[in-house]
C-alpha cells in the first residue's frame, strides 16, 4: 500500500510517495505559503500531484503545533496562522482521499521507530536539536498524545527555576539549553570572553554571529572553545534524559536534527550526563543512545505510515 507524506515547515513543505517498509519512491519540496489558504491548496495539490503516477491509498500530514486528541484540529501552530485549525477536514475535502495529521516531531519519532534508529525495540523517546528541542514518545509500540492529544512536548520542560526566557512564555525550558540555538549562544558566550575561545572569536569578528556550521567544524576540529560550548549543551541534554527515564523508562534515546550530526562526539558527554542524572544508576537497566537515521525524510516517511495504520 503506498501513502503520500508531507511534512510541512516553516519555510519548505517536503512531500514523497512510501511504500510500506518506509522507502521513498518519490519526492518533492515546495516553499510554505504565508496564507493559510493557499498552503491548504499547496499541501493539496502536493497529494494530487503523487496520485496522477502511484495508486495513493491516504495521506499523512505533520506540522508543527499542538494537535487536539481526535488528530483533526491543530489548536496553535507557531509558525502558521492556525488557531483551532480544522486542518483534516480541509484538506479531506480537497484531497478527496482520507488524510491523517500528526505533530511533525511525533511523526519524526515515529518514522524512527518504525524504520530508523528505534527499530525492533518497544519503547523509545525521541529528542531533535534544532532551533528548538522536539520530542516523541513510543511506549508499549504506540505513540504517547496524552489526555489532550499535546503530549511530548519534552523541549518544554522546565530545565531550570528563573532561568532563560523561552518563546513559549515560560523560562528555562530545556531547548533555551540543550538545542542548536542553545549551542550558538554558548559557543558565542565563550568568544565573549576570550581565554580557550580565541577561534570562536576570530569567527565571531568575521561574521557578527557565530552560525551553526562554523561550530560544528571547529568541534570536529577539537578547538577547545567550540568543545566546551557542546559539552554545555549536551550535559544540559544528557540530565534532562535522567529524568525522563526515570519517568518513561525508554529502552533508547533516538537523537535527531542538526546537531545530531555531530554522531558520538555529541553522544559521549550526554551519556555521561545522563549516568551522573539518572536515579540509582548502577543497580537498574539503562537506556542507548542513537542518533537517528532516516535525516529529514523522518517526518514525511513517519506521517505517512501513521496515515497507513489509520485507515
């Protein structure tokens, strides 16, 4: 049975035909329409567009935002103008085929599960890094949407009292710490102040703002400056994962999103994080870290198998 994915995002909407071991026969990306109407007939005419050469038997819809249990209604979205969004409908009618929509970081963690880094295992959580921190929780095989389908929003967990503001409202939320804007503040921190931070300051001098792959390079470069600033974030992320296996129990942390590339070298410090956070590490099982696997088609392959088991 093939379905159609599409992943819609703030600036790109990313779209393919999947089979049912989660490969992608086809695929296509969009910009995002400011107007909530025309990126209705874009997501639209996306889906009709697959159905002209494959027989499409539903499609998956993931986009950010909260999402009402029924899986119909996205009831705020940050980067769309959706308020109580009848969003399944819309599209139903425009389609004309039956469509499922999903959160875009359950439907990431999702594709994982199914296909990627969390295969063959029962439970898992999923963590992206990006511009902020996505989460997606697996137990007992099945996705956690909680009593008001807006579970898993685990990059706004409190992290710490009084700390950074975040743009949910709240402050200290984890992603104000562990994500990849986390880790441009960091490593900007350090260039501020001189000492192990000369090559980020040279960079800084150039460039204004230190940006993203600037960092990466001089981590993979060892630079000293560029280390300290991932070990902040990852020891940020490592004992958030303490506590969230002593609630969830997961059997595997799945990491993704742009840090993630960075593979171990961002893996050993949270590991050894999330040992010194961990409530009675020693004597109880303990989960694996991953990255994940399936990069940015996770959430277009994941929503399209959830639009598969829906029908």
């Amino acid at each position: 049975m093939l379905k159609v994915g599409i992943d819609i995002g703030g600036t790109k909407i990313a779209g393919g035909v999947v089979d049912d071991d989660g490969g992608v026969l086809e695929k296509l990306r969009v910009d995002t329409p400011v107007d909530t109407a025309e990126l209705a007939d874009a997501v639209a005419d996306m889906a009709r567009h697959f159905a002209e050469s494959h027989d499409i038997a539903a499609v998956g819809v993931a986009a950010a935002g909260f999402i009402d249990k029924s899986r119909s209604v996205v009831i705020h979205a940050p980067n769309i103008a959706w308020r109580n969004e009848p969003l399944r409908e819309n599209l139903e009618s425009r389609i004309g085929r039956p469509v499922a929509i999903e959160n875009d970081a359950n439907a990431a963690g999702w594709g994982e599960y199914r296909f990627g880094a969390g295969r063959g295992v029962g439970d898992m959580v999923m963590l992206t890094l990006g511009t902020g921190v996505g989460g997606a929780i697996v137990t007992a095989g099945e996705l956690a949407h909680g009593g008001h389908g807006i579970a898993a929003e685990l990059g706004h967990t409190r992290f710490t009292r009084e700390g950074r503001p975040c743009g949910c409202g709240q402050h200290g939320c984890l992603e104000q710490y562990a994500s990849g804007r986390a880790l441009q503040r960091e490593a900007n921190d350090i260039a501020d102040h001189g000492g192990i931070g000369a090559a980020l300051a040279q960079v800084r001098a150039e460039k204004g703002e230190i940006p993203g792959p600037a960092i990466s390079r001089l981590i993979l470069a060892d630079d000293p400056g560029a280390v300290e600033a991932l070990r902040r974030v990852a020891t940020a992320l490592g004992e958030a994962c303490g506590g969230f296996q002593a609630v969830l129990d997961p059997e595997v942390f799945v990491i993704g999103g742009g840090v993630a590339q960075l593979g171990e070298t961002l893996l050993e410090p949270v590991r050894l994080a999330y040992e010194t956070a961990l409530p009675g590490f020693g004597d109880r099982p303990i989960a694996e870290f991953a990255i994940a696997q399936l990069g940015n088609d996770a959430g277009l392959i994941g929503v399209a198998d959830l639009a598969g088991r829906r029908l």
